[in-house]
C-alpha cells in the first residue's frame, strides 16, 4: 500500500515563497564602507523576481552554470535564491583559491555568466583569458570607478535590475535538480565538484532549524561570518530565509573582529557562525574592549576543531560555543555537539568539546583504516568517519571514481574520529594531510611539490602545526641534495615558492634535515614527523 501524500517537490522555490509572503519584513543589513545597507526581506524577494528576468534575458536555462565570487552580502543572497529558483545552478567561487584552481573550477563547471563583487575584480582579472566558457561578467557594486582589467565588457548589476520586469514566472522544478555547486579543495590534484540538489537543501535548511542542531528560529539575528563561498555558508541563507530570522552580513569585513562586533553588537545579533579562528579573534576584541554581547546566545563554531581553550573563553562572557562538524560534501551539517539530559553537568562539558553527535537525517559510523571492519562507539576505538543521509554527496561531478563510496554506499569522509557509546564524535586526524590555516585549505601535497621543483632539494615534505592564530600552519621539512647540503636557506626556498603559490601558503618555517622518515611502503611518515616536530616558533 502506498502512502497518499502529495508528491510535494522540496525545492528552494519553496523557501523563497516563505521570505515573499511570510517575512517580508523581516531585515537583512549588510555591512558597507560608510556604514550599512539595510532592507528587507520583501525588497529582496522583488529583486530576486528581476534578476531571475536578468538571467533569463542573458539566456540563461535550466541546468546552466551561474558562478559567484563574492562577500557575505545581500546581492550574493539575491543571487542564492534566484538562480536555483529559476532552474539553473549557483556556482559559488571561492575567491581565496589560487588562479590556476579559480580557472580550473570555473572551467570544470563550465560557468556561463560570472557575477563578481566590485572589490574582488582584481582576483578574476587574474585569470582573464583563462576562461573561455564564460559569456558574460556582471559586476556587483556600490558605484565608483571599476579597477583596471582585461575582462572586457563588463554588465552593471544595478543597471541590469532596474531595466528588468517585475514580475517572474518560477518554472516548475524537480527536486533532484541540481541547485548549486561547490569545490572542495583537493589534496592532491584539482579540486572536485560537490552538486547540491534542490532536495538536500530544502532537507539541510530544515535540519537547521532544530533545537537541537543550530535551532534557527524567527527570533533570531543570525551573523553568519562563514563565507557564502564556501560549502554555502553552512546553510544558513536558506535556513535564516525558512525560518524568516533577520540576516547580518559582514561583506568584506569577515575577518575584522572590531567590525564584527560592532555589527553584532548595533543589530542585537542572537547567533553567529563561523570557524574558530574568527572567534579567536573576536574573543580577542571583546577581552580588548569590554563590549559585551548580552543578545548572543550561541556562537556555532566547526570547520576545524573548537579548541577547548576558546570554548572556555567565550563562557567568561556569557557566550555559548556550540561546536559542529561537516564538509562541502556533507553540505555541511554533519555533527552538531549539544549534550542530553543524561549527562551529568560534568559530562556535558565533556561533550560539548566534542564534534557531537550526528544530526536527525545524518547516520553515521567509524571503520577501521585498512580493514574497512566498522568499529565500535566505545570511546577509544578510532577509523574513518563514514556518513550516509539525504544532504551527503553520491558522486563528484566530472568523476567516476567511486573510491569515495563504500560498496554499501555510504561516504567515506577521510576524518577519523573515536565514537562514545551513545554517538558523540571526536575527530582524532584526517587520513589526508592538509593544513587548514584560518578555516581555509593549503594543499601539503602542492607545496612539497613546489619545494621539491628547487634545484638543490632532495624531498620534502610539508606538516600542518597548530598555531595560536591561523589554527595550523604549514611547516616544511626540507632534506636537501647531497652536493648543496648546509647551503640551502629557508629564504631561498621561500622566495623561490613566492610565485608559485599564493602568498598566505607560504610556510611559516623551513626545517632542514638528514633524512625525512618513511612509511612501510616509502610514502613520508607524517606521523612520525609530527610527533616529534617542535612548535612552530619553537626550536
Ligand atoms: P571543508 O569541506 O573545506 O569544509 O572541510 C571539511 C573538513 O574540515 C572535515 O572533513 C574535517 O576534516 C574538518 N572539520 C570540519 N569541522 C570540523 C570540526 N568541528 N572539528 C575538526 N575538524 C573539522
């Protein structure tokens, strides 16, 4: 017997319907050099109708690619609903990749029309010529004369909202319809496409909005300072737009603690997001200034792990950290740590420094490295965190390769992590080395690499090291060629990499050794490497 429900598509069309007719008051203020941009929910709703005119003018169809590179601000939101909600698919660019990976995404993705933030230009300029699907490049900006550039003729958002009709008739959609797209920044080699479809994210904007995982709500004011960039702000444009909370962005200031808290501060902000090293910061800033943030309730931190010493800063003023975990291919929201009722007062504390247990619609196991046998949640037994449920990918796109699927098909996350009896996660590693400095991704494997391209280097091999601001930085162990021993610098090293990788992956140290230890079967022992390497700054 079948159920007799209405086959009701879960497509972004529907949280759109709820920000026109439910909240259109509700406010969205984005931070700008001369103060902020205030509307509402309702004004973005009407541009959201003439951009997807816009799009439709510019030829745009179902299934086309629509790349973004922009801040956390309000014409990226208008961009999030109307290019999934008219059929195509949000390419949200990471503007912090290097010129070869942004090209290569653009490219991979085949990005039909491009909109850019005024002030990101010069990073697109970079690799103008290099992107020959690209048709059209609209810039978004608050007036002013554009930077130099070789892009050639460039649209005007504004101009191109203002000619467009009022009115938008939203096709209907298929909820297994791809609605946005997200490279992860791969270890070794390109990066590779995650596809949302309109169905994960209707499914993750509602898991959202639980108490018991980031419990978005209508009373809130949501900061979320994690970029729209990156693994689609954790959600939160379509959760805050589901729930109808009132939405701040910080635009271009996301990593300035004093204009976070001011913005947190003047808006009466209640929930922040973001990856701990921007809380580091902002702890810094309130220690500084003795602002208080009586409004907050919760500060969400997770795309690295919360460090406890943070956790415990933040509860000096009354600001809770709740700590979760995910990845762009989990859409993010994997594991969101909030203790139960059986914990002890003592346990909770316990387990609010873990990543948590998984999310309603997220299951989730441990299983051992090598074998693949799942483990038990006993605490100490560690393996790879594998996860199954409706927002966690199936496939790459552009890639067969189903390495990253286990034959029962549930994805294999490269996290390791230990299980307590009843399901909370704790990240012990990843099976893949890559350094995360300040919530972003430096690829070891590039930079050994690029190191190892100098003349007078034998290997190298680059570690991530914890570092009291950046969370990691990378540290390269450099064995030089026999005949150049003791007159190879750090500095040379460094300058010869300048052009060749972007600046903020340059390595904070280069330590010259004999002989870099090895594994079984001749890959560098980054363990053995790691546990005896002295602090960054420290030898
Ligand atoms: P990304 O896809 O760039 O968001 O990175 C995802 C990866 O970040 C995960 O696979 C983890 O290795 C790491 N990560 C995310 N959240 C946490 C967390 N709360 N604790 C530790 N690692 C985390």
């Amino acid at each position: 017997m079948r159920g007799l429900m209405q086959d009701y598509p879960l497509t972004l069309q529907h949280i759109f319907w709820r920000i026109e007719k439910l909240f259109a008051r509700k406010e969205i203020v984005t931070r700008r050099e001369d103060g902020v941009h205030r509307y509402t929910y309702g004004d973005c709703a009407a541009r959201v109708k003439r951009l997807a005119n816009v799009l439709t003018g510019l030829g745009i169809g179902p299934g086309d690619r629509i790349g973004t590179l922009a801040w956390n601000n309000y014409r990226h939101l208008e961009l999030y609903y109307a290019v999934p909600c008219m059929g195509a698919v949000l390419h949200t660019l990471n503007l912090r990749l290097f010129p070869e990976q942004l090209a290569f995404v653009i490219n991979d993705a085949e990005d039909k029309v491009l909109f850019v933030d005024q002030t990101i230009l010069p990073i697109l300029n970079r690799i103008a010529g290099q992107i020959p699907h690209v048709e059209k490049i609209i810039v978004l900006s608050d007036g002013g004369d554009l930077p130099p550039h070789n892009l050639g003729d460039l649209l005007d958002y504004e101009a191109l909202l203002a000619d467009a009709g009022k009115e938008f008739a939203w096709p209907v959609l298929d909820e297994r319809d791809a609605a946005a797209m997200c490279y992860t920044s791969g270890t070794t080699g390109n990066p590779k496409g995650v596809v949302y479809s309109h169905r994960s994210q209707f499914l993750h904007a509602m898991a959202g909005l639980q108490r018991d995982t980031l419990g978005l709500s209508e009373t809130d004011t949501i900061l979320p300072v994690v970029p729209m960039f990156h693994v689609n702000s954790w959600g939160i444009p379509y959760g805050a737009g589901m729930a109808g909370a009132k939405l701040l962005f910080p635009d271009r200031w996301m990593g300035d603690g004093a204009a976070l808290l001011e913005l947190a501060r003047e808006e009466d902000a209640t929930l922040l997001a973001g990856v701990p090293t921007v809380w580091i910061g902002l702890l810094r800033q309130i220690e500084q200034t003795g602002i208080a943030l009586p409004t907050v309730h919760t500060i969400v931190g997770g795309g690295s792990a919360v460090p406890p010493a943070l956790i415990e800063g933040m509860d000096r003023h009354d600001l809770r950290v709740v700590h979760a975990w995910g990845m762009t291919e989990t859409s993010p929201i994997g594991t969101v740590a909030r203790p139960r009722t059986w914990h002890s007062a003592e346990q909770a504390e316990v387990m609010r420094r873990t990543q948590g247990p998984p999310v309603p619609g997220v299951e989730l196991r441990i299983a051992d490295i090598d074998s693949g046998a799942e483990l038990p949640w006993d605490g100490v037994a560690f393996g790879e965190v594998q996860v199954r449920g409706p927002w966690i990918i199936s496939a790459y796109y552009h890639d067969a390769d189903p390495g990253k699927l286990t034959d029962d098909g549930w994805f294999r996350t490269g996290d390791v992590a230990t299980m307590t009896p009843d399901g909370y996660m704790s990240i012990v590693d990843r099976t893949k080395d890559v350094i995360k400095s300040g919530g972003e991704w430096i690829s070891s494997v590039e930079l050994e690499n690029a190191i190892m391209a100098h003349p007078k280097v034998l290997e190298a091999t680059v570690i991530a090291l914890p570092h009291p601001k950046w969370q990691e930085r990378p540290v390269a162990f450099v064995v030089p060629a026999p005949e150049h021993r003791d007159q190879v610098t750090q500095q040379e090293i460094l300058d010869f990499l300048a052009d060749k990788v972007a600046r903020w992956w340059l390595p904070d140290e280069v330590r010259f050794i004999a002989e870099l230890p090895k594994t079984s079967v001749g890959k560098f022992d980054k363990k053995v490497l790691r546990a005896e390497a002295a602090p960054i700054g420290g030898e």
